[in-house]
C-alpha cells in the first residue's frame, strides 16, 4: 500500500492523454496474450471456451472505452463560477484502491476487469487481491498489466497484484490507512464483512460491494398466455446460463395463478432438465448450491416443478409472504415461481423482496396498460428494470446500471459496469481563488479541451 500510495502521487497527475494509452496498452497486452490467458482460465474456472473468449473481448472493450472517456474528458464535471469569487471544481482521484477479483468474471470482473479499468481511468492506484478459484489466470493478466506498465511510462506500481486469503490478506488489504476504497463482487457475507472493515478503520473508506440479487421477474397474465413457449425458451435459457452463476440470474419468478402458469411451468422445467450441465467454478460455490437448494426445499409449502440441471420450484405467496427464507439468494440454477391470486398478492410479494440489479416485467401491449404500478414498483427496488428480456447479459455501455438498493450493492447511487462506474474512484474538489497556473489543466481558462459543461457566470448576472 505504501508503493501504491507512492504511484499513485504521480499517476494521479498523469496527463489524460497518458492514462489513456495506458488503458489502451493493457487491452493490447491481454489482446496479445489471447490463447493462452482463454486456456489458463478454462481450466482454472471450467467455464466454456466461447464464454471466455467472449469475456476476455468484454474486458478489452471496457478498458478502450474508459481510454475514450479520459481522453473526451468532460466525465471529470468541471464547473466554473466567477461571480464575486472565482471558484472551480472538478473530480479528483481518491488514491489506493483495493479491487477484489470475483470468482463467476476471471476477466471482466477480475485484475484488469472494470473495477481497475475505471478506478486507472480515475486515476487512482490499485491494489488487486487475486481470487483463489483464478489464482494463475489473475497472475497471468496481472503480467500482461505490468507489460503495458512499462511500454506505457506510468510508475511501477501503478497496479499490484496479491493472493492469499480474504480473511487475513484481504483485510488486511481494506484495513491499511492508505487504501482509499474498495471494489468487491461475490457473496453477501463477503462484502458485508468488507463494509465492516472499512467502517471500523480509524478513517473510514468506502466499499463497493456487489452481493446478493435474486432479480424477480413478472410474467404477467396476458403474455404468459399467448407466448408460453417463447417465454419457457427464453427463461429456460437464462435460468442456467454459465450454470446460474451470474448475479443477474432470474432467480425470483412471479405470476398469477391460471392453466396458462401450470402449462409455463411444466414446460420450463422440462427445459431446465434438459440444459447442458457442466462444473460449477470451484468447489465452495458447488457446496453452497447444493446448500441452499436443500434450505430452500426444506421450507414448508414449497413444492418442487423440476430437479435436473436446474431446479424449479413454486410456493403461493402467501406462504412466501410469512417465510423470509424465501427471499434469499440461492447462487447457481436455482429459479423460485411465487404463485400470486391476485395483483394485490404481486404487490405485497414485490414490496417483500430486498433491493435487487434487476427487476423484469414480460408483458403484452394489454399487460402493460393493465399493470402500470407493478413496473413502477419493479423501478424501486432494482438498479435495472427491464421490459420482455431476460436479465441475463449485461451491456457495457454508458446508460447500463450494474448496482442497486442493499444488499444488491452497498451503494446504490453507483454502477459497477458502464463508463459512470468512475464515479466510485473520484470525490469533487473545489478550487476558490487560485491563480490560473496552480489550476488544474482542466479547469483553466482557455484550456483548449473545452469541457467544461457548465460557466454559469451568467446566472450569478440575472
Ligand atoms: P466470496 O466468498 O464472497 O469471495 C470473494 C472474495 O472475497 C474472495 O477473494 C474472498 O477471499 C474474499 N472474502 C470472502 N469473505 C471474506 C471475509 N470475511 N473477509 C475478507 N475477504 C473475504 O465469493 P465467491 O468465492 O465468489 O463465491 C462464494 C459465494 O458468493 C457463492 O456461492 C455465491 O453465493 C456468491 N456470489 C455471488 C455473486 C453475485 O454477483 N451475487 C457473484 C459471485 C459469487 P478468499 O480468497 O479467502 O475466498
């Protein structure tokens, strides 16, 4: 952390210009390494070679979109005020960060993935705390970053890399007085357990955590109706993609009772049954799958669909209203059919359910006028609401929210995916009185760059 906290002295100064060949070069590096980190990663995490190519290809993009971002320039919100005093602000870097690589992303939420794209495109330093389901994938990325380090000219420990358990290392990690914030995606006693750190440190930092989504879907009455089989297709697929093992896994369904929703259900999970398994990716996850399947069947009331690859199961909601059991994350392919009598039913379901990244509605032209208050409910409660799709597949893009109410996030005014996630690095700073040449190059008059977005001289005027 000292070497971080001295990198980062002068990374944080980097010209734009520099930061963003940076982020470039990482993306090259990794682009050259391709083959190799894919066949590291398949056999350290058993998910399928099209998936880790298609992730390692995410994970290049979002570091040449953060290049764009920095080299544009106006994400830094620079205003100017020179009304009776001369007064700036810009976004500023926080300092060290700490980035917890996450077990289901060993690329695009790992050592290069878009917690350090955007804390180095903030201008932060990171420290990055390898998963151990990873550990030589996130070496051998960690190598291709050191590489861009040098071609690149930003100091040497502008980004470091240690393994070694969350307990001590990782702690330890959140704990030092230097660390700034933290960046974390896994399990919800994890993340809790960082926020925990964080808060008792003398100087308490923030931690972004990404925990625990069950992302309930509504299947209202009218599509469930007259598109059963493209709704069992797209929710079959879903449901088991890479296993479940996404935290935008639809694992809270809801419907109204009919012979339409018997049929769906059926028909879903005949097509679970049928997905193609393969290994879960380490073998704690595996347990705790099969652990939390068995809690959750193991309550009273719920009745099983289907057992195979995945599992289906249904509960009334009324039995679902007086069982907070059933509002737990169940990580793997695991999807729960809440059986409502009514749209008041749905409601008090929807208004039980904690925050979550997602909320769906799958519905007709009818469906829509008929249940405008159950999307705007879906809208409180979740970081992303979704009308007929699946929220499986996550864009990297600038509108995407990858956050949400608690414990979905532990923050939810932010996203962890899409160019804002820089705003989990930066803190506004402003500048009163300076002469121009102390100003940073931002925020000078004349800078040639023009970004700032707002002079509102005028306003103080009228
Ligand atoms: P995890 O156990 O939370 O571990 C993630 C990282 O946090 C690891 O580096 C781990 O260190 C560290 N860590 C965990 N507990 C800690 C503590 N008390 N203090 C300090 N550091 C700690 O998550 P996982 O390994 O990815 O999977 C376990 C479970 O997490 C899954 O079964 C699933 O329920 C959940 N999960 C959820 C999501 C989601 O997006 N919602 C994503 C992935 C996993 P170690 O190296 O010591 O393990």
């Amino acid at each position: 952390m000292q070497r971080s906290l001295a990198a980062f002295k002068e990374y944080g100064k980097t010209p734009p210009t520099q930061r963003a060949a940076f982020l470039e070069q990482i993306a090259a590096q990794l682009e050259s390494r391709r083959e190799a980190l894919v066949a590291t990663a398949h056999e350290e995490s058993r998910l399928p070679l099209p998936r880790l190519n298609g992730e390692l290809t995410r994970t290049t993009n979002q570091l040449k979109m953060f290049a764009r971002l920095v080299r544009e320039g106006s994400w830094v919100e620079a205003s100017i005020d020179k009304g009776d005093k001369d007064i700036r602000k810009m976004l500023v870097p926080l300092g060290p960060v700490v980035v917890f690589g996450a077990s289901n992303f060993p690329f695009a939420f790992s050592t290069a993935g878009g917690d350090t794209a955007s804390a180095l495109a903030a201008g932060a330093s990171v420290v990055v705390k390898g998963h151990s389901a990873h550990a030589r994938t996130s070496e051998a990325v960690f190598g291709a970053v050191l590489d861009a380090i040098r071609e690149s000219g930003v100091p040497e420990h502008t980004v470091q890399h240690v393994l070694g358990p969350g307990s001590t290392t990782g702690k330890a990690l959140v704990m030092h007085p230097h660390t700034t914030g933290v960046g974390f995606t896994g399990s919800f006693s994890g993340g809790r357990a960082l926020m925990r750190y964080a808060a008792e440190r003398e100087r308490p930092v923030p931690v972004f955590a990404e925990m625990s989504s069950i992302n309930p879907v509504v299947l209202l009455p009218d599509t469930l109706h007259k598109n059963t089989a493209a709704l069992v297709k797209t929710f079959a697929a879903s449901i088991t993609l890479g296993m479940g093992q996404f935290c935008t896994n639809p694992g809270l369904l809801l419907a109204l009772e009919s012979p339409a929703l018997e049929v769906f259900l059926q028909q879903l999970g005949a097509e679970v049954s049928q997905a193609q398994a393969h290994d879960m990716l380490h073998s704690g996850i595996a347990d705790s799958y099969a652990e939390g399947v068995k809690d959750m069947l193991d309550q009273e009331g719920i009745a099983v669909v289907q057992r195979g690859t995945g599992v289906i199961a249904k509960v009334a909601a009324a039995v679902f209203l007086r069982n907070p059991h059933f509002r737990e994350e169940v990580f793997g392919p695991f999807s729960l059919m809440v059986v409502c009598k009514d749209k008041t039913e749905m409601t008090a379901v929807l208004e039980n359910v904690k925050g979550q990244l997602t909320g769906t509605v799958m519905a007709t032209e009818k469906d829509l006028e008929d249940h405008s208050d159950i999307i705007a409910l879906q809208a409180t409660l979740a970081g992303r609401v979704i009308i007929n799709d699946a929220p499986t597949g996550v864009e990297v893009c600038n509108s995407m929210v990858h956050g949400g109410p608690f414990p979905a996030t532990s923050d939810a005014r932010f996203t962890s995916v899409g160019a804002t996630a820089i705003k989990r690095w930066v803190r506004p700073v402003c500048f009163q009185g300076f002469p121009g040449h102390l100003l940073p190059e931002e925020l000078q008059d004349g800078n040639p760059r023009k970004i700032w977005r707002l002079v509102n001289e005028q306003w103080l005027n009228t």
